[in-house]
C-alpha cells in the first residue's frame, strides 16, 4: 500500500465508501423510517466529499498512523508489561479497599494506643466510630454488677404512660 494517494485513487476509495454508506442507508430508511435514513445518507456522501476536496490522503494518513501506533502496541513486550503492572496496582487499590471496609488490616493500629498505654483507655480505630450503649458491639452497662431484662422496659412504659397508654 503507499503511502500517499492520488487525487484519482481519493475519488476512487471515497466513492466506494460512499456506495457502501448508501446501501446501508437504505436499510435502514426501510427498517426504522425515512428521518433515519436521511441521515444515513448524509453520512454517506462525506468519504465521496473528502475525495472530491483531495483530503482523503489527510483521512488516509490518519488511518495509517493509527494502525502503526496500533501495531507496535499489540507486538511490544514493554507495553504489556505496563499494562499488567497497570492491572495489579487496580486489582491491589479494590482489594485494600474492601480490606479497609471490612477492618481487615486495621487491627494492628488499634492495637497500637494500647500497647503504648495512653491513659490506660483504648482508642477506637480511626475511621470506627463507637457503637451507643445498648446495641451490639457497645460498651457495657456501667456499674458492677448486670441490670435484669425487666429494667430495660422502664423507659418503653414511662413513653406508654406519658400518652395513656396502659
């Protein structure tokens, strides 16, 4: 194939795309109406257009350094090393990811407070906030010993007395 074209071998190609173009046009005028179809056919005369106008070598050239840049990305072992080095670091930023949402590999940080004994309280983990009293994963009932199930209902039988419910 050369590298150039003659103004001849640009009506040529354009005019052959242009039928291409056209026979797809009616297709599709005949299967979705004449507004899709017109379009088509818009479409259709701009490769003969660019011939006519001699830009089909620009539009020919373009399509050749695509291709080559193309090519040696496909057959370039390097590339392919990036491009797996580039798939690890996403594989590795998802899984730390759901790591951190799961508190996977943050228990050693919320160790740490502990070990170097601030104040002799732990610390919850950054990120963690503390659950309220009363629900799971919450601190304990303050005071020695265990309040009975039945205490807890105090607060539920005072809001039922408030508005008369008995």
């Amino acid at each position: 194939m050369p590298d150039t074209l003659t103004t001849m071998t640009g009506v040529i190609l354009g005019g052959g795309l242009t039928l291409v173009g056209l026979v797809i046009s009616f297709l599709v005028w005949r299967a979705k109406g004449p507004a899709a179809g017109l379009r088509g056919v818009a479409w259709s005369l701009v490769p003969l257009a660019a011939g006519l106008l001699g830009l089909m070598n620009a539009v020919w050239q373009f399509v050749l350094s695509i291709l080559g840049i193309l090519l040696g990305l496909i057959f370039n072992p390097m590339v392919w090393a990036g491009v797996a080095l580039a798939g690890l670091a996403v594989v590795l930023y998802v899984v730390s990811g759901f790591m951190r949402a799961r508190g996977v590999g943050t228990e050693a940080r919320a160790r740490e407070p502990r070990a170097a004994g601030e104040g002799g309280a732990a610390t919850p983990a950054a990120g963690a906030p503390a659950a309220p009293k009363g629900q799971v994963g919450g601190a304990a009932p303050k005071g020695g010993k265990k309040q009975d199930d039945a205490s807890d209902f105090g607060d539920i039988e005072d809001l039922l007395r408030k508005h008369g419910i008995e």
